[in-house]
C-alpha cells in the first residue's frame, strides 16, 4: 500500500502565552481513533509539539484552535510541549532521549521531517513521523499505530545515525506524551509475591514520580507497568477521561510523569535506561519497546472494554479463541509425587471434568532431583525414580482416558545444583568476582547467548517432538537478575535489553512451529504480565495468592488491563471461604483447579463437577462478551461484575460478600450494566450448592432498561456470600 501524507496546513488565529514561535502557518497533525486524538502541530520553529490527547472534535480543524485557549505562564525554552524532547538543548525537564554523539557532544535538537500514514486494514493505521536533528545525522521516526474501534494507540521509536563513530545511548524511551489540563490522578500498582496489583492513587504534585523496574526478568515483582491518568478528576467507573498506559515490555521498564511548571504533564514511558547506556554503532537501527494507551471520556469502564477487546482482537495469543480448563497438582502434590499418584490425578481430572491435567514444578533432575526449589532446575529430562517410564507414558495415559496433559517449565532459570550449571558455568548471569546470589536458590540463565536461547527452544521443542499430545506448557520464572552481568556481552549496558530480546527471540521461534499450542505466562505468581509477552502467551497467572476473597480485589484491578480470558484463575484450598464461593470466584476469568480432589466429600466434588458444567455453558461469555464492574468491593458490602455477550442477549453476574461484619450484604439493588434497555431479560440463579435452594424467585423478568436504572437485588448475605446470576433475552 502507497503512503500517504494526511497532515493538513492551517493558521493560529490565536496564540497562547505557552510559546512565542507559533504564531504562524503550522502543521497539524491528527492521530484520530473512532473518539480519541492525539494532535500534533509542527511549529513555525519546525518542532513537532503536541497540542492534545483528548475526545476527539467533529470538526477536525478546530484542533488549532486548542492551545490559543491556554494562558498557563511563559514556557521559557518553547519546547516543553515538544513530543519527544531530546537533552542537551533547549528542553528543560525529562527528556525521552539522551544521547552522546561519536565526537562527545552531548546535544540533540529533533526536527521535523515528514509524516506518513498507511492504512494497514480496516482497523488499523500506521502513522510514521521523521524527525532529524540539524547538526548531527541523528534520526528519530516516531510510528503510531492507531487501532480505530478500539481507541487504542500504540507507540514506539526508531532511533539510528549516520555517524562517524559510535553514538551513545543514555535514554532511549518509546514516546512522550504532554498533557494540558489543571489536575492529573494517577492510579499505579505495587506488589510482591502474592499481593499483586495493589492499587495507589495519587494526585500528581510538581516535580517527577516515577514507576519503574530494574528486576530485570521478574521485573514486575514490585510494580507492573499498567498505569492509568484521571484527568481533572479522579477516575470513576463510568464518567470521567481517563487514559490508561502500558509499556510492552517484559524487562525493566520506566515511566516518568514530570508536571512542570505550567502545570502540564510530561509522560515518558519507555524501557528502563538503568545501568543500560550502549552504544550504536554507525548505520544500525535501535526500535523502543512499543507503549500503549487508550483514552476515554466515559470513565475507567469504558476504557476497560476497549483495551480488552483490543487484547483479544489483536494482542492477546488466540485472543478470540478457546481456552482449556484443567486441574494442577502444584498446591495439592507440591514436590511430592511419583507416577501412580499421577495417574490418579488424571482420573480425578477426567472425573472433574476438566479438559487437561496439568503437572507443575519437581517432574525433572536426576544427577540432582528436583525434590525441592534447592536443585534441579535447568535439567529438564524426566526424573527417574519419580517416573520411571518418563513423560511420555503419561501423555498417553492422559490421551487415552480422553484427557488432554501439559507441563511447567521454567526454561530461563539454574540450580547452582544441577548438571547445566556445571557443564555451562559461562551461561549464567552473575559477577564472576562476586559471591553468587540467589533469588529462591536459583539463577537465571544469559538469554543474550544465542546458545541459551538455543537451548531453551530445545528443552520445548524435545518435548513436543517426544510427546506430540502435549497440549499446554506453563512457562515460569521465579527469581530476579542478581550481580548482572554476562560474559556473552560485548557491552553490559545491553544486558538488561537484550536479555527481553533473548527470551522473545526463543518465543518467536516456539510459535513459528507451535503457532497454537496454549501456553501461561507464570513468573511466581504475577510477576511478569505485561502485552510484550502476552503476544506469545493464552493466559496469565496473576498470582499464586488464591484466597477468593484476595482474588476478588486482585481479579478486580488486573481488570482494568486485561481481559478475563487470559487471567487464569484456580481453585485452591486457600483462604476460609466455602467451596462454593471458591469456585464462583475462579469462573470469573479461564477457570482451573489445584486442590487434593480425591480429599472431596460427595457434595464437593458433585458440585464441583456441576460447575464445570456450568462454567462450560457461560464461559463463551465471560471469555468473549464485553465486561462491567458494577459494585466495587473497595467500598461496598458487596461487590458485583458482569459479562455480557456482544449481541447482549445473555449477561452473567457474579456478586461476593466482601465485609464480614454483622448484617452485611446488599440491601439495595444493584443496576447491572451493558444490557439492551428494550429487551426482556428472565433472570435465574445458577451454581447453587447441592442440597441448597435459591432465595431468588427463579422466574423474574424484567426489561434492560429495569435492571440497568433500578437494579437488581442477588440477596447475598452471609448464608448466601456468593451469588451467580444469569440473564437471558426472552424472545418476544
Ligand atoms: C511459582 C508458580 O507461581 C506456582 O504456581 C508454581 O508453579 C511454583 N512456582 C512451582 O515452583
């Protein structure tokens, strides 16, 4: 397809006080979605600025109009507003590039060039900007992919020169964003091992906050890189603009949010340039990792629905596909295991019901068993004691009984204990004159090698290759990078770089042959999920935390991201909450189970296998419908969410008791969402426990317009803490 120019030339009537160069003919440049712009003005100093993230405007030329509305103060360097601010110049605060030139001069100054735009589908535009510095022959192309219907933009940089020498890269961000307006909230997240996606909010004062990782390969340990912006007020569900931001990248990132003195905000996202300077050399190409961002003006919902369709439309590893339930031995087994206990799992896993077993951590390691997280790890062949007649037996066993069978992995880590580590001591990441360091007794292995990335391609596809009815890999990695360095690299400021590329290098070439087989995204819970691996993955483990009732705020945040159909959720014997209320609270995303199902007594494991017959008839909806957080369980009783299929003709509501204190529940209605306000909906209560019957008339029907102005009431209290509904369009 031919490129073509879409900027359009127009004339300030009126200048704001913000910059004295803009007074005459500009370039405006609109990066429009179905109702989003990101606005762009080349300046009379021939600068790219950026006028506006915002609804987008009817009439298109009214976007120069905008910054004439603005009386903030004197921006002194007149590049504040600069889209990709570079150091070393005019730019006074946070730049998204740093470099040093092959001769040492420190300064940039980018200018532009032209823009471009290719229409790659009905959905999706590419927009190229080309920006050059004057002195030096530095280049920056800025793309912006614009995905319509969904409102979501992503972008990214191509850094590169034609220098005599070498340029070094100091910072090297994805984008920058500025923001006009009185009063920013972010909403960011911290974390640990089982207590992921923890929510802050803040108002964001003058001066810089910045969200980052230098973890490396767990790097979302502390702080995942999802973020989202109120702006002017605090975000609400479903009012308010709102603009969520995610970097994809599966390394150390870094975002910086800088509120200058004009009280507009300056966002750079981009990877992490701790301990990472590098250098380019003459006539090569360096791409950013891509930021992502969607905005809306009908609060944190709507923004929701957008990034998740926009997930599963494009981003997210068969996104609109199928998904496979299944039972984990992890929590009811952990290392203790032989073959016959395996069999009996799978018998427990075809009398669930579910699709595939899957066998965790402790199947591998002979000269050093995998007994425990001491030793093992990095020896991937079957331990013989434990199986003697290897993995390969099993998967038929499985295939026979109708049952599909897939395996953990943890391909990028070694046991100091193990056969690899002594054979490969060069392939590991560490400080040769240090003492070692480990994160869970383990290291991680250098996937900047491509005879690692060799290797672990190999570990999968021996696997498949030996058990071709191999159906699901869970792919984890559980400890951080330590004492960085590797012997591979000839400059360590590309380690942390170049070890992300390492590990997609080998997911690349694990889908080119196995474009389709489901694999979940695991780093010791939830620590690594983000849309750069997300491509290469089905599903994600949010958190080895499984206590419902944490998992309801937790399933609750990683909502705002991501859709329910890669969040994989297991029933656990964690937490105090009955079995029922367990169960429900896992249907909410793809549903799994860890727990001992031979310990069941009839009722349970009646119910259980009612369930899956359940989840089995309401999973299309949940995996592919559009989603709505109704109540939220941070300040109600009760809290409440809600899939609705895209013709909304079926919706399932789940509603948990959240306060334990005496006389809670919902002594109000609650207004479901999504529904049509002209069709009539029969409501019933699905997934009751044996033997209980619902308080619920069974036979309620009422319009959309009903439910979604005065609500429903599900009757949760603390003898019913956990409530499925469904509603279904009655056919008039
Ligand atoms: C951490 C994961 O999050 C768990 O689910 C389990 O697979 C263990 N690792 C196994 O070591």
């Amino acid at each position: 397809m031919l490129l073509s120019v879409v900027s359009v030339k127009v004339s300030f009537a009126q200048n704001g006080d913000n910059g004295k160069n803009r007074t005459e003919s500009v370039q405006l440049i609109p990066i429009e979605t179905a109702h989003s712009a990101t606005v762009f003005e080349v300046g009379k100093d021939n600068r790219l600025h950026m006028v506006y993230l915002g609804s987008k405007l009817p009439e298109n030329k009214e976007y120069n109009q905008i910054i004439g509305q603005y009386r903030q103060g004197t921006d002194y360097s007149e590049v504040s507003d600069v889209v990709y601010p570079a150091s070393g110049s005019q730019n006074l605060f946070e730049p998204a590039i740093s470099v040093r030139h092959a001769d040492g001069n420190q300064s940039l100054d980018l200018k532009f060039v032209s823009v471009q735009t290719k229409q790659m589908d009905k959905d999706i535009k590419l927009t190229e900007i080309i920006l050059k510095d004057e002195v030096y022959p530095f280049e920056v192309h800025l793309f912006y992919k614009t995905y319509f219907a969904t409102d979501v933009v992503e972008t990214w940089a191509d850094i590169m020169h034609e220098e005599k020498g070498s340029v070094r890269m100091d910072k090297f961000a994805s984008a920058g964003l500025y923001l006009r307006g009185s009063k920013f909230w972010l909403t960011h997240y911290h974390g640990d091992w089982a207590k992921e996606m923890r929510p802050e909010q803040t108002l964001i004062t003058h001066g810089i906050k910045t969200l980052d990782s230098k973890l490396g390969s767990r790097a979302d340990l502390f702080q995942p890189p999802v973020f989202m912006i109120a702006l002017g007020q605090k975000a609400r569900e479903d009012a308010g603009k709102v603009i969520y931001g995610s970097l994809e990248w599966s390394g150390n990132f870094r975002v910086d949010l800088e509120l200058d003195n004009l009280n507009n905000l300056r966002v750079i996202p981009g990877i992490n340039n701790y301990a990472s300077s590098f250098d380019l050399p003459k006539d090569s190409l360096f791409t950013t990792a891509k930021f992502l961002y969607t905005f809306s003006d009908r609060g944190q919902g709507q923004a929701s629905r957008q990034l998740q369709r926009w997930a599963r439309d494009n981003k997210i590893l068969d996104g609109n596909g199928q998904r496979l339930t299944l039972l984990n031995n992890w929590e009811s087994t952990y290392f203790d295991f032989n073959e016959d206990k395996l069999r009996s799992l799978l018998k427990d896993t075809k009398s669930l019901g579910v699709d595939l077993f899957l066998l965790d951590d402790g199947w591998f390691g002979n000269s050093y068993p995998r007994n425990n997280d001491h030793a093992g790890l990095g020896d991937w062949q079957a331990n013989r004691k434990k199986l003697p007649n290897g993995i390969a037996s099993l998967v038929k066993e499985a295939t026979n009984m109708g049952v599909k069978f897939g395996i953990w992995l943890e391909p990028e880590m070694v046991n100091p204990k193990s056969d690899l580590y002594h054979q490969h001591p060069d392939w590991v990441l560490k400080q040769a004159k240090r003492p070692e360091y480990y994160f869970r007794n383990q290291l991680v292995l250098d996937l900047t090698n491509p005879a690692v990335q060799d290797f672990i391609f190999r570990i999968v596809d021996t696997l498949f290759t030996q058990n071709p009815g191999l159906a699901y890999i869970k792919w984890d990695c559980n400890a951080v990078i330590y004492n960085a360095y590797s012997l591979h690299e000839s400059q360590q400021g590309r380690l942390y770089i170049d070890y992300v590329q390492g590990l997609y290098n080998v997911l690349k070439r694990i889908r080119a042959k196995y474009p389709k087989i489901p694999m979940m995204l695991c780093s010791g819970g939830g620590g690594r999920v983000d849309y750069g691996a997300l491509q290469y993955f089905t599903e994600f483990w949010p958190s080895d935390n499984t206590d419902p009732l944490e998992r309801i705020y937790m399933q609750w945040e990683y909502s705002y991201f991501y859709p329910a159909i890669a969040t994989a959720n297991h029933v656990t014997n964690w937490g105090k909450q009955p079995l029922k209320y367990r169960v429900d609270v896992a249907m909410m995303g793809k549903m799994g189970f860890d727990i001992p199902v031979h310990d069941l007594s009839a009722p349970d494991l009646n119910f259980c296998q009612a369930s899956v017959v359940n989840y089995n008839k309401i999973k299309d909806i949940i995996w592919h419908g559009d989603q709505y957080r109704l109540q939220s369980p941070w300040t109600n009783d009760v809290a409440s969410l809600m899939y609705v299929d895209r013709d909304k003709m079926h919706g399932v509501i789940f509603n948990y008791l959240v306060n334990a204190r005496y006389g809670s529940g919902s002594h109000t209605p609650i207004k479901w969402k999504g529904l049509d306000p002209n069709r009539k909906y029969r409501i019933r209560e699905i997934n009751l426990y044996p033997g209980t019957t619902s308080t619920l008339k069974g036979d309620d029907v009422l319009s959309g317009d009903f439910l979604m102005t005065i609500g429903y009431n599900p009757k949760v209290d603390a003898s019913r803490s956990s409530v499925i509904l469904v509603a279904d369009a009655v056919q008039s």
